[in-house]
C-alpha cells in the first residue's frame, strides 16, 4: 500500500491506494463467465420479475441471448458462494442458466434494438458465419461500421447448424440482424486475406486454427495479430461461448484501433480474485414443477436465493461509512479534492466525515486488502490545517488539556539521579482519573526494576487535530525528559507505556528507545489474587488491536489476580474517543458508544483510562485492569476540575521541584450537581468559568440580565465561552453556561 502525503497527494496515488477496492468488484460469479455478466444486478431484476430489462443485460453482455442460455455449461457455477463446498451448508449455486432460460421465456419482446448513431466510413471484414463471426458483425454494424461477412457455406451458424436447436438459435440471428445493413457473402471462400485489401480491418472468425491464416494473436490477453487483422473464436482455439464473448472484444478492439492505431485487449471479465466469507442462511435449489423450466414464481423463488456476494466489510463494521454511505473510492477521491481548494473557492464535501473519524484503523483490519481510510482521513486533516482551514473549535479543549499536561501537569522522578532501566509513562489520563492506581503502579514496578516515572501527554490530540508542528513540539520535550534519566554510561532507558495509544505515539515518533506495555513488566511482578467474584468481558482499546503481546499480558495478569475474564466478539474497536470526534459528530460518536457498550452485558475489563472515562460516561460498568489486579478503588467518573487536581497532587509528590497542590481560589464557585454534570459533558470546567468571571471585565464583557443575574464572556483558546451567575454572600453561583466559535467585540455583544 502506498503511503499518503497530503503535501504532495497525486491523484494516481490516491487513485492506487483504494483501486484494491472490493467493494463492487464483479460476484466471484461473475469472475469465470467469459461475458463479464453483472450477475447481481441480473439476479435482482429476476427477483423482482423485471423480465425485460434482465433481458436487456443478457443481450447487452451475451449478444445472442437465447443461443448462450441454452448452451452454456455454466462456468460461474463452481464460483457460486451458495455451491461447492458449501453446497450442504448453504443448498448449491444459483441456476443462473435456468433463470436466464426463464428470461427469454418471460420476455414479452425479443426485437433487437436500432441504434441512431451516424454511419463511420471505415469498412470491415469477418471471415466466418459461426456464432464467434455473427458476434463480431452485430457489435460493429451497431456502431455503424460497414460490415461485410464472408462464409464459405450457404448459411450461417456454422458447427450450430448441426445443434438440435439451431432452429432457435436461426430465428434469434435472422431478428438481431433484421435491421442491419450488413452484407452477407455466403458461398464464398477467403482463401488469403490479400483478398480483403480494400477493407479496413478484417476478423478472422473461422472454427479452427488451422484455418486462420497463419494469424495469431500478439499476446494473451488480445485478439489483435498484427496490422488490421484479428482473430475469435475458433480461429484462436475458443470454445463457442468464448467465442461469442470475443465478437464483442474485437468490435471494441477494432474500433479503437481505428481511432488510436493501439488496440485495446478490452478484457471484459476481470478476475474478482475474491470470494467473500458468508453467514447466509441454507435455502435449497428451486427445482421446476414442469418439464419446460421455471415458471415466473418460481424463478423469482430461485433468484432470492441470491446472497448478493460483495465485499462490504467496512461499510458493515464501521459506523462513519455505514452512515454517510460512501465507498472508499469516492471518499480518496473527495479527499484528493480538498488538498486542491485554494481560497476564495469552496469544494470542501467531506469536512463532517474527516473529523468523524475515529482513526482507529479497524477498517484495514477486517479489509482483504488492508485499506485504512483512517490514513485517508488523516490526509484530510492535515491538509486542512496546513491551510488554516481546520475546525479548531472541536479540538481545542483536548489540545488545551495536551499543553496543561506537558506543562504545569508534567511529573517525574529524573531528578533523583538514578539512571534508570526503564522509565514508566503512564500518559496523561491514567494518572488524570486514577491517581492512585499510578501511584501504586509505579510502587510495584519499582521493587522489581530499576524505573522513573514520568507523567506527560504523548501528543495523540495534536495527531488528531492535524497540527504535525504543536506534536513534534511535545515529542520533543518529552525526548528531553527522557535524557534526563540517562545521565551514566547505560543504555536509554526502555519506555514503558500503560496506555496502547501512547505506545504507538512513542514507537513512531520515539523510534530510537524501546517500548513495552506496563502490562507484560507487571506479569513477573508477582500480583496478589484480587477478591472479585463476577465476571468481566475484557474490552481491547482499538490501539491494542495488533499489539499482541500487551494483549496477551492483560490476560495473564487478569488470570494470575483470579479474575474470570471472557472475550468479546470483537476485539480493538474503538470506544468512541478516538480521533475526538465527540464534538464534531456528537450523534456518531453516540452510535459508536451505544454499539460498544451493547458487545456484552458483562462489566468491561478495559486497559485505556479513555474507554474507562466513556463508558462511564455511558453507565457502563468497567473498570481498569490495573485497578482490578493491583485492588485501588478510585472515583469513577472524576470531573475535569477534579482532574486536574489529580495530576498537580501527582506532581507534588512526585516532581523533583517540590510543587504544592494549588490552595483553593479566592473565587468560590457554588453550582447545582445537575447542571455542574451537563456542563462537565459540555467539557466546561470550573477553572474555565472561574477565568471567565475574572477576565471579562478587562477581556470580554458583563451585561446585568432583567432577573438580577449577570451574563459574562471572555475568549479562551479559539471558543468564546458565556457564564451567567449571581452573587450569593459572598461567593457566585454559577446559573448557565455555554460556548460557541463566533468571535465579536464588545460593542457587537452589546
């Protein structure tokens, strides 16, 4: 798979990376049919008794329909889901043949079709009467070509002429033919194609290859021998269905080689190359009550049967395809698009999809060609920021928290002079909502190892914002942290990550150290048996997926605590928090939540402090593997205010500068818990509306409201944030608050 950048995105690149697309590749019934049907589109007029524009396929793809669903031997019925070896699960392959038989029964009008196209100047010649000639001729005279058949018998049909049919197969030719102009020469023989100077191009479409003239075709996959002459059907050893199939091919390949003087092979059944899995239902074979075929019900009995056979693994398991219904094809190519608007001009058609995804990569794991349209979308967003065109306001409060946690929220123990092993990263929100799980963590893997502790956000919200500049700006602090505990002659230490998206932040842009899950350290750490008695399903965060080691670890550790875990039957979807796209697609990311947390109705063992927080969130019980094995019991759904208050204590403790807990604000703020929940939901903090109170008289604004209460605003980061409240004794109760992108001055609010 190529790789994408957005800096310099082609549209051939983009063009490769999704052309392995399945999705809408011929039905592995269509793969072996020499006529390229597209059998599922077929297969549903039958269903629905559209007999007459299932006719039309037929004499679209086959040219001599009645002929070729008589006498084809059904190539496609070996490639049938429903048969071979799964014909006693699922009840056999389709009766493609006796449906098409069906058709032309059913068909009320079988009058061939008339073109209104101006007639072309150029004239040619086919060699040969037989099915594999008349193809050939039909096709071009309906493009208005000058035709002219040579057949050294009286008649045409050739080896048909001896079928017990023929005289269907005569009535069919004479119907196709009977508003053509062509010019059949019967009773004549070519005995060299020098005869034929003044045509063209000349076909050659005898029933053997002994009799072909000496021609042969340049190559496999062509019918074209070298100057103006082609050869199908016999002439090249084709069987009869083959060679119908090739009449069609050389139209197309004389017409282009006409126009162009390169033929084109015109392959006109490309190898699907897939058969996808499948769960239908057994339905056995329809067979005819009567001796001369299906009735219509009966063909529209045997046409349900029909498992539509497509590959639609990423529209069926990812919620963002499912919703907006869009292939992958169409979404490169709309991405592509995007890096090339240039203002004033607008053709941004993807933005809510670019910022719904999750970014967790399962759509290649479940694609049989490994597409990940998270890398597609992923282009998308960096190629919007580098253009300053990114919707900030859904990212900034993460990207806000990112600075707060490599900043004022950063701890470590690199100022205890030990040069350590390994340094234990349990990333921003381990420690945010389990503080004391860190803590004992570290605890533990210190008896054993000689480990620091580092407390920092590896940059995924920058990542998911698209802001390449303001992650490499937190990688490379944390690169310098991390000197810090190298200050001897030992190797650097190993990165030791509890959150698996931390560990793919740090393996891609830390690739000089090496990583390893909390989980696979604490294995040999000798846990005690926790006193759990019910049991968990273990949730895998979609970073884990191919991770199988950290997998395998968790397990061991929930085994060797004696906690009865089961497995889920899916494992490393995404929560929901992947990508943040909370605010840009709230009713996704709803579906999303709602979805996962529907996997089991057992507690959710989960080993990501963010799936735990949005599940929480959703009033699932979960709780994190270390808190399972190692006994804390901490809050479960800490507010932001909260914390952050966990990571300053973290940062007393643990800080080498000897930071305090910060004291409480002079500013009280009273609030109702109901309306400080929906709020926290909103991600609206105390501190925020703290600073807004504060700030607004000097920064923002205040207006007094009709029932005593004042109404305040003031910027923060790109959002302008609004708080109403009142004073009350000497504190300030907080009554509403909300925030919206549209910035004004003071004069505009007023």
């Amino acid at each position: 798979m190529p790789k994408l950048d957005y800096l310099a995105l082609t549209k051939e690149q983009v063009a490769e990376y999704t052309a392995l697309c399945r999705n809408g590749a011929p039905a592995p019934c269509s793969a072996p049919c020499p006529f390229g049907l597209e059998v599922r589109t077929f297969i549903d007029k039958c269903e629905n008794g559209k007999w007459k524009p299932a006719y039309k396929l037929m004499r679209s793809a086959f040219v001599f329909p009645q002929l070729v669903s008589k006498l084809c031997p059904g190539y496609c019925k070996n490639a049938c889901v429903r048969g071979g070896k799964n014909t006693a699960r699922l009840g056999g392959s389709i009766e493609l043949g006796a449906l098409e038989r069906a058709v032309c029964t059913f068909v009320p009008d079988k009058k061939s079709e008339s073109f209104a196209l101006p007639p072309k100047q150029e004239k040619i010649a086919v060699i040969g009467a037989g099915a594999a000639g008349l193809s050939a001729a039909l096709c071009l005279v309906n493009k208005k070509f000058g035709v002219t058949v040579f057949e050294q018998n009286d008649g045409w049909g050739g080896g048909l002429r001896e079928n017990a049919d023929f005289a269907v197969f005569d009535g069919e030719f004479t119907e196709s033919f009977s508003k053509t102009d062509v010019e059949f020469r019967f009773s004549e023989r070519i005995t060299d194609t020098a005869q034929l100077a003044g045509y063209n191009a000349v076909i050659i479409a005898t029933e053997s290859p002994d009799a072909a003239f000496g021609k042969t075709p340049v190559s496999e996959d062509s019918l074209w021998c070298g100057g103006k002459h082609f050869t199908v059907g016999g002439a090249r050893g084709a069987d009869t269905m083959h060679g119908i199939a090739d009449g069609r091919r050389a139209a197309l390949a004389v017409e282009t080689w006409l126009q162009t003087g390169t033929p084109s092979p015109h392959v006109l059944s490309p190898n699907a190359g897939h058969t996808p899995d499948t769960d239908g239902a057994a339905c056995p074979q329809v067979t005819p009550a009567g001796v001369g075929g299906y009735t219509q019900e009966e063909a529209v009995r045997e046409a349900s049967r029909c498992l539509q056979c497509d590959c639609s693994n990423c529209m069926k398991s990812c919620e963002l395809l499912r919703t907006y219904k869009k292939l992958p094809q169409p979404i490169a190519t709309e991405v592509f698009s995007d890096t090339r608007v240039t203002p004033p001009f607008s053709a941004h058609t993807i933005t809510r999809e670019t910022y719904s995804c999750n970014e967790c990569g399962f759509c290649a794991g479940i694609c049989p060609e490994c597409i990940n349209m998270g890398e597609v979308f992923d282009i998308s967003r960096r190629a919007r920021f580098s253009k300053g065109e990114n919707l900030a306001a859904i990212h900034d409060f993460w990207l806000r928290e990112m600075d707060f946690h490599v900043g004022e929220g950063l701890y470590s123990t690199a100022d205890s002079g030990e040069n350590c092993e390994y340094v234990f990263f349990p990333g921003c929100q381990l420690g945010a909502y389990l503080p004391e799980t860190v803590k004992k963590t570290y605890e533990l893997l210190s008896k054993k190892y000689s480990v620091g502790l580092l407390g920092a956000c590896c940059g995924a919200p920058a990542h998911w914002a698209g802001d390449d500049d303001r992650r490499d700006l937190v990688i490379a602090e944390l690169r310098r942290q991390i000197a810090r505990f190298n200050a001897g002659e030992r190797q650097a230490p190993k990165l030791v990550f509890a959150c698996s998206t931390c560990g793919k932040m740090l393996k891609k842009h830390l690739p000089e150290l090496e990583t390893v899950s909390v989980y696979e350290l604490l294995t040999a750490c000798g846990l005690e048996s926790a006193d759990i008695s019910e049991e968990w399903a273990v949730f895998d965060p979609c970073a884990a997926r191919e991770d199988e080691n950290t997998q395998a670890a968790v397990r061991k550790l929930l085994g060797a605590a004696g906690v009865s875990a089961q497995e889920l039957p899916e494992k490393g979807r995404c929560c929901g928090y992947g990508g943040l796209i909370r605010l840009a697609n709230p009713e996704l990311y709803g579906e999303v939540t709602k979805n996962r947390v529907g996997l089991s109705d057992a507690p959710f063992a989960v080993y990501c402090a963010n799936c735990r927080s949005v599940f929480a969130d959703e009033g699932k019980p979960a709780r994190h593997v270390l808190e399972l094995v190692l006994g804390t019991h901490e809050e479960i759904k800490p507010k932001i205010d909260d914390r952050r208050k966990n990571v300053l204590a973290l940062c007393a403790e643990f800080d080498g500068e000897g930071r305090q807990v910060p004291k409480e604000e002079a500013l009280r703020l009273i609030i109702d818990n109901d309306l400080y929940e929906r709020l926290d939901r909103d991600l609206i903090s105390l501190e925020d509306m703290r600073f807004v109170i504060e700030n607004s008289p000097e920064k923002g604004g205040v207006f007094e409201t009709a029932d005593g209460s004042r109404l305040c605003y003031c910027e923060i980061g790109v959002l302008v944030y609004w708080v109403r409240y009142a004073e009350r004794g000497g504190a300030v109760e907080i009554l509403d608050a909300y925030y919206h992108r549209m910035k004004f001055g003071q004069e505009d609010a007023k």
